[in-house]
C-alpha cells in the first residue's frame, strides 16, 4: 500500500516568528555577533539552570572549546561512546588526546558507567557522555566516577535541551554542556551551539577562543585607542554565532516547552501503539529522567538476517515514510580501524544495536494521524519482511533483548 502523504524523517518547526526575526535582524544591520546573541546566551543559560552560556557556531565547536578550555591535550585519554556521531570522536583528536571507547549498556544506547571505571588509566582526563536520541546517561554513576578518579565531565548534549536527569536539568551540572542547534535537533538556528558551564573562568576562555583569541582586556581598550585596537592572547578559532542565528535562537528558545510538549506527546502515542508489537524494542524511558525525544529509535528482533533492519527501512521509504539510523558506531568507521587499530567486534552491544536500530519520525509539526501511517506502514513492512525470507530467520538479535 502506498500513502499519499509522505512523511518525511524531520522538519524543523519554523513560523511566522522566526521569519519575523529574521526580517528584523537583517533590518537592524547588525547581523554578526552582537546584542541577540548575548540575550540568548543569557536565556538560555536561565533555561538550562548553568551559571554561564556560550554562543558558538556548532555542537562540534562547543565541544572542541571546552576541550581546549580545561587544557586536555596530546598524551591525555578521553572516555566516550562508540555510539555517537562523527564529532564527539573527532573533536577529541583534534586536542591530539586519545579517544578512548567503551561499550554501552546491554539494553540502552548510552555508554555503560561500569565499563568507563574499566577504561580509566592514569593518562585518562575526561569523559564525554552522549545522551543518546535525549535519554540522559545514567549521570549519577558517571558523576561519581568522574570525582573519584578526579576527571572532567564534558556532556554531548546535542540531543538532549530540555532533557533531566533526577532532579536535574541536563547543562545545569557537568564541567561543561555543548548542545547543537543543527536542522535536525530539538531548537534549531540552522546551525549553531551552546555551551554551557558554572565555572565563569572556563566560560570567558571558551568565549574567548570563540573568536580568534582575542583578549577581552583589548576590547575593553577600545574607547582609549579607538575601535580598531585589539592583541592576539593565544591560538584562537572562528566559531562565534551570529546575530542571524541568535534571533532564530531566540524565538524558539520561546516556544520551546511547547515544542517538546508534543514530541512527549506523539512520543507516547509511537509506544501505546508499538508497545504490545513482539517484533519491536522500545526505546528505553527509565522513571528517573525527563526524555528530551530527539529521536525515536526502535530496534527489531526476531527479523530475517538478511534482511531486517535495512529490508525495513527500504520498505518504509517505498511506502513514503522517511526513517534514518542513528548511529554507525565511530569504531566501524575506516578512519578509526585504520588509524586506531580499531576493529568490527570490538563492542559487541553497540554493534548489534546499530545493526538493528531505526529511527522512526518525531517532529512537533507531525501529527497522529501522521504517527498512525507510520506504525500501519511498518507493521506492513514486518509482514513483508516476514515472508520475503522466512528460510533465513534466526532471531540474532534475542541474546542482547
Ligand atoms: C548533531 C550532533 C552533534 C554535532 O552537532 P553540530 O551542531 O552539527 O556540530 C554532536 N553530537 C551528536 C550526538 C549529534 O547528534
């Protein structure tokens, strides 16, 4: 059967207001870093609870500055997941530290704590958790490692604005939070990033490096000399956001919590109706968090070896619904197995997740009615599946489900 409406993967949810603000930042002729890029820092600090926010260009940027900032460089080791996207991988090289992966949970899509503490050496310096589709890493425990073992805790927050761990809102307590504002994610300036953080020092580094390392004591100058006086205080980068981005920022930062009112929405419509369905893994939702739904990641099981998860995922794109998979683990990629000796098998649970994972469609401009189409169309996609090569069936995936 074929819809006539085509669903696709994400649409960003973008109105009136953010082309009023658009308008109006091109009018006003200030379209770099400016007057609507600190009222979003400040903002968005107040949202997350962090003392400090700092305005970049990308999730990545955010990332690679915070690195920068708490001094981890050539010879240090960073914990993270496997199971992430390219970025938080290469951020870490780009330092010159050592990524260092560890396998994530048997059941979840997060990096398993007891596998960090496994991890740790004496050149280990910092651990980037990844809050995987929004899902916060169990903090607690990574917290408590991260003190004994005296580590830096610098969060890829790219999925999880909005997301709370316990009692508390994810950016609100590790060393430092990078969160992306790329097309895809929860708020959206088209590009950009955040970081955030409560040590004030780290904060006006990172802002500083931001901008090509120019010193805030020469801005402050500025009215002495005149406007063009300025010194190079260290190695800097271009990563600032502009006044473009920050009014688009702005805007969504405002509709915000009614944006992830109804992902939560159409989130729990996705599990009323998958969740009596024994072909299917729900994505894990433990009672202590508040999820940020980025994404909504099923795993199959019991499917045909052959075809499965990518059979699936041809079916659906035929039947108009877009899907994608989040995510090819780093370590299967040929730039760590032939850089870093790292090979296939090497986690076995991120591996098999990856192999059986598919995101479905979750965006606030979806409907139900948009939510029921893609549960009918994967239902017949599964019985398609089914029949296509039932001589192949082994059910792989049971062992880690
Ligand atoms: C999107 C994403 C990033 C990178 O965000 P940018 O803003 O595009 O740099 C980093 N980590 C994860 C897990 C992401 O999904």
């Amino acid at each position: 059967m074929r819809y006539k409406t085509q669903i696709p993967f994400n649409v960003p949810s973008l109105g009136r207001e953010e082309l009023r603000a658009v308008a109006q930042v091109l009018e006003s002729r200030w379209i770099t870093t400016g007057p609507r890029t600190k009222a979003f820092e400040q903002k968005f600090a107040r949202y997350v609870g962090a003392e400090n926010a700092v305005a970049v260009n990308s999730c990545t940027a955010g990332l690679h500055l915070a690195l920068v900032a708490y001094g981890i460089g050539a010879g240090d080791e960073v914990i993270t997941t496997p199971y992430t996207f390219a970025a938080t991988g290469e951020v870490i090289l780009h330092v010159k530290a050592v990524p260092v992966f560890t396998d994530i949970e048997p059941n979840g899509f997060n990096i398993d704590p007891e596998k960090i503490e496994q991890a740790i050496t004496p050149r280990t310096k910092a651990i980037i958790p990844v809050h995987f589709a929004g899902e916060p890493c169990r903090m607690d425990k990574i917290v408590e490692i991260a003190l004994r073992h005296n580590l830096i805790i610098i969060e890829d927050a790219a999925h999880a604005l909005g997301a709370r761990y316990r009692d508390k809102m994810i950016g609100s307590f590790a060393h430092a939070s990078a969160f992306s504002f790329y097309a895809t994610k929860n708020l959206t300036t088209g590009e950009g990033g955040m970081v955030t953080t409560n040590d004030s020092e780290i904060a006006d580094r990172i802002r500083m490096l931001s901008l090509h390392g120019l010193s805030h004591d020469a801005w402050n100058r500025y009215s002495a000399l005149g406007k063009w006086y300025y010194e190079i205080t260290e190695l800097g980068f271009k990563y600032n956001m502009s006044d473009i981005q920050a009014a688009l920022g702005l805007v969504q930062l405002e509709r915000f919590d009614e944006m992830q009112k109804k992902r939560r929405e159409l989130a729990e419509l996705y599990y009323q109706l998958l969740v009596d369905n024994d072909h299917i893994v729900l994505p894990p939702r433990p009672a202590n968090i508040v999820h940020a739904w980025h994404l909504f990641v099923i795993r199959l099981k019991k499917l045909c070896k052959k075809l499965n998860r990518n059979f699936i995922i041809r079916d659906l794109n035929i039947q108009g619904i877009g899907t994608s998979v989040h995510f090819i683990p780093l370590h299967m990629h040929p730039f760590y197995q032939n850089n870093f000796g790292y090979e296939t098998g090497d986690f076995p649970i991120a591996e098999k997740t990856f192999e059986s994972a598919i995101s479905l469609p979750l965006y606030p401009d979806m409907t139900e009615t948009d939510v029921l189409e893609v549960v009918d169309a994967l239902q017949s996609s599964i019985d398609k599946n089914e029949k296509a090569d039932l001589k192949h069936k082994v059910g792989y995936a049971e062992e880690i489900y």
